[in-house]
C-alpha cells in the first residue's frame, strides 16, 4: 500500500471529533483525489504532513518545539518521506527526529486532529497524532528547531496558538 493509499484509507476510516473536523476530512480527501502528488513537499497546491504531540501524562506536560522558521512553539512534525510506510509511522517519525527521544508510542493508531494551515512552502494539510514519552525522557533539540521545552498542560494557552491548544486539549480527552 502507498503513503498516499493509506493516508486516504486513514481518513476515510477517522472518526472526525466534530462537524469543523469532519468538514476538514472531507476537503483532505478530496486534495488527495485531485493531487496523486499530495503526499510530497514537491505538491505545490499543498500537501498532507504529520506531526505528533510529545506528552508526559505523569508529569503533566507537554514537548514544543521552537520552529525554527515560523518562531512560534509547535508540536513536533512536517513532510512525509518516501521511506514512510504509514502516515502515523511518519508522524511518530517526525517526533521522534524532532524530540530526540527514542521510545516514543502513539497514544493511538488513529489522529487526534486535523489542522490545515499556510506555511512558507505551501498549505500544510496536517494530521497530527500525539505521541506518550517514556519515563525519564530527555530530549535533544534538532537541526529544525530553535529550542525544545516541556511546558505544563496549564502553560499552553500562554506560549502555543490555537491549533496547539486544541490538539494538547484532545490528547487530555483521550487519555
């Protein structure tokens, strides 16, 4: 199966949280109908990215990244690769790059949320996923970030923007 064929099968299979989420499935869908290229960086009408949000649910918090092109503090994720066999393996992929924590698990198979947004490169079509880190998780900032810090779940709303919150608010949800 190709990213492509999963990230549609993946979508098509989601069980969207509400009618804004279920509307944002549907227009992801149908870019993936359009565009055969709408996995890759190289789609220029846009394309799907994976991210994952780092949790310590013991210790209440939550790992950004401190994107080093947009300046804001992020959940870890971006492009998929030819290599990745799955859309959730490229997200857990992206995590793992961007956290340097090894031992990272998704909470669940399936995404948390979906958040489309414009990025210097094109529109993100994102599907983020979150990610649990294992006991005495040290992280190792990456080549992609400008810095890397765990926040309270109760900090978010001070640093991190809506999709952010949204997303950390999801995550808590189902855990």
């Amino acid at each position: 199966m190709s990213l492509h064929d999963d990230a549609v099968r993946v979508l098509k299979e989601w069980d969207a949280p509400d009618t804004a989420q279920d509307h944002l499935r549907l227009d992801y869908l149908s870019h993936l109908d359009a565009h055969p290229d709408g996995m890759w960086k190289s789609c220029s009408a846009g394309h799907v990215t994976g991210s994952t949000l780092v949790v310590d649910p013991q210790g209440g918090r939550v790992l950004l990244t401190l994107h080093k092109k947009l300046k804001m503090w992020l959940q870890t994720g971006g492009h998929c690769e030819p290599q990745d066999a799955s859309l959730a393996q490229a997200a857990l992929r992206e995590g793992v790059e961007e956290s340097g924590i090894a031992g990272l698990a998704l909470l669940r198979p399936e995404p948390v949320n979906l958040d489309r947004h414009l990025t210097p490169c094109a529109w993100h079509l994102d599907v983020q996923y979150a990610a649990v880190a294992p006991p005495g998780a040290v992280e190792e900032i990456s080549d992609e970030s400008l810095d890397l810090k765990w926040f309270a779940y109760d900090e978010i709303a001070e640093v991190a923007d809506g999709s952010v919150r949204t997303l950390l608010a999801r995550t808590r949800a189902l855990m």
